[in-house]
C-alpha cells in the first residue's frame, strides 16, 4: 500500500513536470528586445532586380527617386551582396576545395592581386591600413587615392569605387599609389549599371561614407549538389522550371512584375513590388518551398534549399558583424530580392534588430524627392 502511494505521488510530480516544462517558451533571443537600455539597431533589407541585367534602355538617372528616399533614411553603414575581400581572397586560397574563386570574383581578384605586387601588402594588411586611414577623416585628395589604392589590394574595390565617387573629376588621377591602369577600372567601375555602383556606392559617397561592407557569400556553394544531378531533379518534376521562372497566374496577375523599365515612372512601383510582403512570400515558394515540397527530386531538392538558406544566414551574420560597432544606428543592405525574405527573418531572431520597411520608406513624400 506505501509502495502504491510512493508511485502514484512520484507519477504525478512528474506530470506536473512535464506540464510545466511544457509551458514554457522554447528559449528566444529577440525577446531581450523589450528590455534592451537604448534603441535598437535598424536594418533596412532593400530588395533589386540585378540592375546590370535591365533593358538596354534603363538610364542609372531614373534611380534617383530611390536614391533620394534612402538618403533619408541615412544609414551608418552600407552592405551589399558583393563577397568581402577576405572571402575572395579565400576562395582562391582554397582554390582545390571551393572551385574557381573566379567564377563570382574574377575581376576583384585580378585587380587585387595586381595592387598587392604593386605595393607589395598582402590583402590583408592593405585593409587594415585601410581601415586606420578611413578611420581619420576629414581626408586629402592625396589620402583618398591611396586609400582607394588600399581597398582595391584588399579585394574590396567597391569601397574604392566610394573613395574615387568622393574625388572631384579632376582629382581621379594616377598619383599616390594609382597607376594609370587603375585609374581606368576605377573610372570605369563607376559608370556601371550595376546596383553595386549606381546604388551602393553613390549614397555611400553622397552620404560620407568611406566604405562598403560585402555580405555577399558563396563559400557555401560547397553545399550546392551538383549541376547534371540538379538539372535532372528539375527536368523531373513537371511544372518546377514555370515556377522557378516566375511564370504563374500569381506573377502574371501582378503588372509591375513584368515591366521591362523602359521609363523612369516604373521604377519606383517595381522596387515597391520587389520589396513588397506579398513578393517575398510568391517567390519563397515559387523558388524554394517547391523543391521542398516535391515528391520526385529526392534528396537534391532539399540540398539546394540547405544551400540557399546557408547562404542567407551568412549574409545575416555579416549585417550583424557590420552593426556591432553601431549599436541604436541604421544599417542598409542592397541584395537581390529573392534573399530578402529569408535573411528578414533570420534578423529578426537577433537581439536588438528592429527591421525597417522599404515598401514605407519608397511611399513617403520626404522632403524634395520625386516620384
């Protein structure tokens, strides 16, 4: 009789574990958000279509509604989806294990190497002299040609792009450090189309600041199954390429998706409808949430998936790393709008990360910009 009363009162301490383990919540950083001292860190997720792919009749002056809204929103730092110097400089490094480094860093990597025989400075010490210049401010013509000269040794030539976008015309000379060879690529680098230079490296030099940060990362290609075994787990799932491509009643029922900005008044829609709730969730599943779903890819599906989503959160994690140093400010990443749903949600698991909307930003009437 003891016996039975020992058990049924160990049993029902137990059951009473267990629902009160069962009632509390799976442990979660953001919830720190409500305690924290000071405001949160904001970071703005701007979404593109890759602007160096747009119709040949797309003018990089029809960005300025755009460009003008986020210098309102004055971010402390610029990233974009361009790797950083140091993965660049890895890839080739490791060159056996990840494949061709070229293949996403070609040009940056020849440019870089070029610089670094020149100075004779390893990439790395090129971005720490870079970055004790950049630190001082207030610099001379003379301090910004060579810093531009530093960056581009430490295969960040974007940050360089910034320094020269900060030089008047006629001080984007070959002196300091600058060969004649440079000063080409440079002044070439600024007349691109892509979002890089017409969009990151504008309001970065607009807005005085010395530099871009990459968040971009393809080390986890390692993760990518390969391309015959992905081509026939598509091939083999009926409907996967329309979807891939967009090519569904849900897209096609949405205008600004299809417009091939052949005028300045449809820019800012498109960038409305790429940063839009509505986009991110379409394409998710469009793009991902199919392969998950399939019955017939297998495996391959599911790898190509693990990949992207490792990709994205290594591009959370360089936003983190970039906004240590400004804790309460604002931070602004440029990256194509298919990653912007899935990096969104791995910041907002983070402690003081408040995401700031596009769609409101790009509504508003601030100031003088147009629309």
């Amino acid at each position: 009789m003891l016996f039975r009363l020992l058990l049924t009162g160990w049993l029902s301490l137990c059951s009473l574990s267990n629902a009160q383990a069962q009632k509390q919540k799976p442990f979660d950083p953001a919830s720190a958000k409500p305690t924290l001292g000071s405001p949160p860190t904001k970071v703005m997720v701007f979404g593109v279509w890759h602007l160096d792919a747009a119709a040949d009749s797309f003018k990089v002056a029809w960005l300025e509604p755009v460009l003008c809204r986020l210098r309102t929103y004055k971010p402390d730092v610029i990233l974009t989806e361009a790797m950083p110097g140091e993965q660049v400089m890895g890839l080739e490094a490791y060159a056996a294990y990840h494949g061709n480094a070229g293949q996403y860093g070609g040009p940056t990597l020849e440019m870089a190497k070029t610089a670094q025989a020149q100075l004779q400075l390893s990439a790395a010490q090129a971005l720490v002299r870079a970055d004790s210049l950049a630190a001082k401010g207030n610099l001379t013509p003379a301090q910004r040609r060579q810093l531009a000269v530093w960056f581009v040794a430490a295969a960040e030539p974007f940050s360089a792009t910034v320094q020269w976008l900060r030089l008047a015309p006629a001080e984007r000379i070959a002196e300091d450090g600058v060969s004649p060879a440079l000063v080409k690529r440079l002044n070439r680098f600024i007349g691109l189309r892509s979002e890089l230079t017409s969009m990151a490296a504008r309001l970065a030099a607009d807005l005085g600041l010395e530099r871009l940060y990459g968040a971009g990362d393809h080390a986890s290609d390692v993760a990518l199954p390969l391309d015959a075994a992905m081509d026939a787990a598509v091939a083999a799932e009926p409907g996967l390429k329309d979807l891939f491509n967009h090519r569904t009643a849900a897209f096609a029922a949405v205008p600004e998706d299809t417009m091939k900005l052949r005028s300045a008044d449809q820019v800012l829609p498109v960038f409305k409808w790429k940063n839009s709730t509505k986009f991110g969730a379409l394409d998710a599943d469009a793009q991902w949430f199919s392969m998950l779903r399939s019955t017939k890819m297998g495996r391959v599906g599911r790898q190509r998936v693990a990949a992207w989503e490792a990709q994205n959160l290594q591009m959370a994690v360089a936003i983190r790393e970039a906004t240590a140093p400004i804790a309460g400010g604002r931070a602004l990443l440029i990256v194509g709008a298919a990653h912007k749903p899935f990096i969104e949600a791995y910041l907002r698991s983070f402690t003081d990360v408040e995401i700031v909307s596009v769609p409101a930003l790009l509504d508003s009437r601030t100031g003088d910009c147009p629309n």
